[in-house]
C-alpha cells in the first residue's frame, strides 16, 4: 500500500467566514486513505473548529490577534516562519488564503516539498503585497510556488494582468460546497425572530465590511421603501467592524420595518431557507459561497457584477446580475420586489442551478493537483 500523502494547509484562522467554511469542508472531503491532512491556523479562533473531522490534525501559533501582529508579519523572514512550522515533513503545503500564508510558505526553500498558493478575491498589486515588505518581494514569492489556484476564471484574469509569467502555473478549481450539510442544517428550525410570511423576505450573509456594500444596499431599501406600498425586509447575517454605524444609519432613517442586522449566525441556512431573494451588493469578490449556498436552497439571486459571478450564475441565466453600481442594483431590487413574475422565474432558474452545482461538485480537480503536482 502506497503511503499517504502529508498535506499542510495555511489559514489565518477558522471563524465564520465563507473562506473558512470552504476549507473546513474540503479538508473533511479529501479521501482519507490517500492523504493524511493537518490544518495550521495562525489563531486559535474559529467556530468552524468543531466542524474538523476528527481524523484531521489541527494545531495554531497564538490564541489571539495581538498588537503589533501586523508589524511582525511583515518583518519576520519568511523562512524562519517556514522553519518554525517544520515544513519539510509533508509533501505539499498549501497557503489557502492570500497575505500572511502566502508569505510564509514563500520562505520555503527545499524543492521536495510543493508549494500552492489559493487566490479567493480579486487581485490588485496593493493586495498582494499587503503582506510583503515591497512589491518585488511579493513577485519573488508567487513565482516561488509550483502552483497558484484560483477561485474564478475572473480572479485568475486579474492576478495574470499583474504577473503574466504566472501562466503556466496558474489554474482555476471553484469552491467546494457541502451540499447535503447545508440541506440538513437549513431544517433546524430555531428562529430568535419572527418573520411574517406576508412580507418579502430578502437575505444576504457576509461581513459587515466596507466591501460587502452593505451601507449602499440600506440606502437603497430605504429609497425603495419611499416609493412602494409592498411589504419587504432585509435581513443581513454577519458581524464586523461596520455594525454599529449600520445600526445608526438603520436608526437614523427610521428603517426598522425594512432592515434588521442579526448578527453572526453559527447556523444562518434556516434564515437562508425562508428566503424569498437573496442579495449580494458587493464592490468586488472571489467566488461569493454564500450566493452557492441560496442556489442550494433553490433561492433566487440578485447580486452586483464582481468576479465569480457569472460562472456561478452562467452570465445571468440563473440569477440576476446587475452592473457595480448603486443605481443599477436599485433598478435590480425593484424590479423584483415589485415583479412577482420574475421573482417567480428566478425561482425556477435557482432549482435548475443546484441541481447542476451538486452534479458537478466534488474534490475530485483538487486530488488531481495533489496527485500530479
């Protein structure tokens, strides 16, 4: 029998964001009998650590962000954190998340042991180097790993304009879903709120970060809400650092009625699942899990133009995708609120689309990496 395959994956840590959830479920998914996993995260934090398997190690650095952590990422060389994490006891080490492990398995310098680095967003020069002392250090690293995986054929165009060497090593592998976990825990029914079944119900899960757009969807329910007599609400599932200004604003405008933040959910597919649309209003991102996650449910998705979208969505002919602008999603959320009719039509284009995601869902382009890299 051959030997298993080690396997280290780098995340910053295992809270409730889709990334996290993701991974969470790619290391579970990943066969048991052809590779043996360890998760590394920098932090201790993260209510997605009891959803390990148990077969899958998981060990971590520090119990919290401290201050100056941002510093020392920067100026600790990158192949003592290597060293530290004693990379070359496994096979394949893979940096999942862009910034910190990227940077660290960049310090990597012994050939037998392969590199992969995971792009989730859009990649900017400013982003890339978030992490890096200067932007040719942040060029050396990305050019130091056998492959670089991302999300989206969008995220790959993106990172290839800033580094057209990359080429040969650069592929797209989509996100994968646990279907059938999110069936079954979209049917524990435990609401801490009462949604009244005669109102249009409108959920988006995320973040409450300046790039979710949130702040300019709140603006928008309120302008709609001005013009039309049909009963509607928001719902925004998440925490972040906007929360409070949110709330004001929600305040402020006497929005109430229309909008309510419920704050991190560590169970958000039963709110999901009453959903009659789902929203996104982001700037940009990689490949939206949280739109993966309403297709599931069968729940008809609006979302802005960003990367990710129209290869989930196939261009639109399974959800709505509206261009980047506050007034195009405007026109996108009125239009649906106001036309039963094509609510009704988005509904049938969201069943069609799960049924082909599940189909096409599985491991099966990431053990081919790990298998031929």
């Amino acid at each position: 029998m051959d030997a298993l395959k080690k396997i280290l994956f780098i995340h910053p840590d295992l809270k409730g964001g889709g990334a996290e959830r993701v991974l969470v479920h790619l290391v579970n998914a990943l066969p048991k009998d052809k590779y043996q996993v360890t998760l590394f995260t920098i932090f201790k934090e993260g209510i997605n650590k009891k959803l390990l398997h148990p077969v899958i190690k998981h060990f971590y650095w520090f119990s919290k962000v401290f201050r100056g952590y941002s510093v020392l990422q920067k100026i600790i060389p990158a192949s003592f954190l290597a060293n530290r994490l004693k990379v070359n006891d496994y096979d394949i080490v893979v940096a999942y998340l862009e910034h910190v492990p990227t940077r660290i398995l960049s310090g990597i310098t012994n050939p037998k042991v392969k590199k992969i680095a995971w792009l989730h967003t859009k990649a900017t020069p400013e982003l890339l180097s978030r992490t890096f002392r200067t932007f040719e250090e942040t060029k050396n690293a990305y050019q130091s790993f056998n492959n670089i995986v991302c999300v989206s054929q969008e995220v790959k165009n993106s990172l290839l304009h800033i580094f057209p060497q990359l080429e040969n090593k650069t592929l797209v592998i989509e996100n994968t879903i646990d279907f059938s976990f999110i069936e079954q825990k979209s049917q524990e029914v435990s609401f801490d709120i009462e949604f009244d079944s005669k109102t249009l119900n409108i959920v988006s899960i995320g973040r409450l970060i300046e790039v979710k757009g949130y702040e300019r969807l709140i603006q928008i329910v309120k302008r709609i809400a001005s013009s039309t007599d049909i009963k509607f609400k928001l719902y925004l599932i998440g925490d972040g650092e906007l929360a409070s200004k949110l709330n004001a604003i929600i305040k402020k405008d006497k929005l109430e009625n229309y909008v309510q933040l419920l704050g991190f959910k560590e169970n958000p597919y039963p709110y999901l699942a009453i959903a009659d649309l789902y929203v996104c209003s982001s700037f940009t991102e990689g490949y939206n899990s949280a739109i993966i996650e309403a297709l599931a449910l069968e729940i008809p998705v609006l979302t802005t133009d960003c990367p990710g979208m129209n290869e989930i969505l196939d261009k639109g002919k399974f959800g709505k995708i509206v261009p980047n602008t506050t007034e195009d999603l405007y026109k996108g959320l009125v239009e649906l609120i106001t036309k039963s009719e094509e609510l009704n039509l988005l509904k049938l284009k969201a069943k069609e689309r799960a049924v082909y995601l599940k189909a096409q869902n599985s491991t099966h382009s990431v053990e081919h990496l790990f298998d031929t890299i």
